[in-house]
C-alpha cells in the first residue's frame, strides 16, 4: 500500500530529495472528488543562493519566498505568462531548495504536467503532507534513473548550467 510522503522525506538536502522522488506516485485529487494518480518521471534540482540557476540566487522575493521555509510545501510559479511550474520546496527554514517536477506519465514536460493536473497559482505554499488535493506517495519502488545537466537555465553561466542535477527515470520494460 502507498504511503504519503511525511516532512521528514522533504526536510533533507536536495540532491537526496530529488531522485528519490522518481518513480514516486503524484496523486491530484480535483473538486468533485475524483483522482488522478501519476508516477514522477524527471526532475531538477535548485539548490539555494550559490546556485544561479535556483531562483534564490537572487535572494528572498515575493515569488520564491516559500522556498526559504521548511520542506514540503509547493513552490509554483508561471512562465511566458501561460505555463505553471510545480515545485517541491525540500531542506530546512533559510535553505531555500527546490525540486522541479519536470515530467510524469502522461505528461512530458513541466507546462504539459500542470495543465493534465490542473494545477495555477492557487496551490503556492501548500503542504504536501496535509493538502487533501495534492500529495506524493511511497510506492516502495526504488528507481533507476540517469542524470543529464539541467535544461534551460543558460543564464545561470557555464558552469551552473551544466551541474548535472536533471534526473530522470530509465525506462521500464
């Protein structure tokens, strides 16, 4: 049986966090009662004010300041005016550290994701532990992943653009 993830999971370093959130199941519970299980299949890591692809390299911001608190609430924000970005806040109060969700099954790509799970900028700040409309859940699958640079963040400089803290699941047979 799955389990939801608890603060403990989130609280930790974000290079831990993030490939163990492969393979995980995403579960999307919509207003009329009805549920959407997904299995996380890539992410990215963001971790903290050293890492100039992390949007608190910037220091604390209207926009990225949940992720300056204590892991496992979500971090979304939109880009190009049209597309969500759901976040996972990981590590401890004044660590900002994040996990971007960047693919599940059914949905390849961070803008796709969002829209299958109907997820905007009402979700900002939830807790992932207590939310009754969104959670992630230990299915007790260990997965195997690869790991690649992350994609996108150019301006974040030759050496932060080419950290390899994009992990994604290898595919099943």
């Amino acid at each position: 049986m799955n389990s939801r993830l608890n603060h403990s999971f989130y609280r930790r370093d974000v290079l831990e966090v993030a490939p163990q959130l492969l393979g995980k199941t995403l579960v999307r519970r919509f207003p009329d009662g009805n549920s959407l299980r997904v299995t996380i299949t890539e992410v990215e890591a963001y971790k903290g004010t050293d890492d100039l692809g992390c949007h608190a390299s910037r220091g604390m911001t209207q926009r990225n300041r949940v992720m300056f608190d204590n892991g496992g609430l979500v971090y979304v924000y939109l880009i190009y005016g049209m597309y969500w970005m759901l976040n996972v806040v990981t590590s401890t109060h004044s660590e900002p550290q994040a996990v971007l969700i960047r693919g599940v099954t059914g949905a390849e790509g961070p803008g796709k994701l969002t829209r299958l799970l109907k997820i905007d900028g009402s979700f900002y700040g939830e807790d992932l532990v207590e939310s009754n409309r969104i959670w992630i859940e230990d299915n007790g699958i260990k997965a195997d992943y690869i790991t690649t640079p992350r994609i996108g963040i150019d301006y974040a400089g030759p050496y932060w653009s080419k950290v390899p803290w994009r992990f994604v699941l290898k595919s099943q047979s």
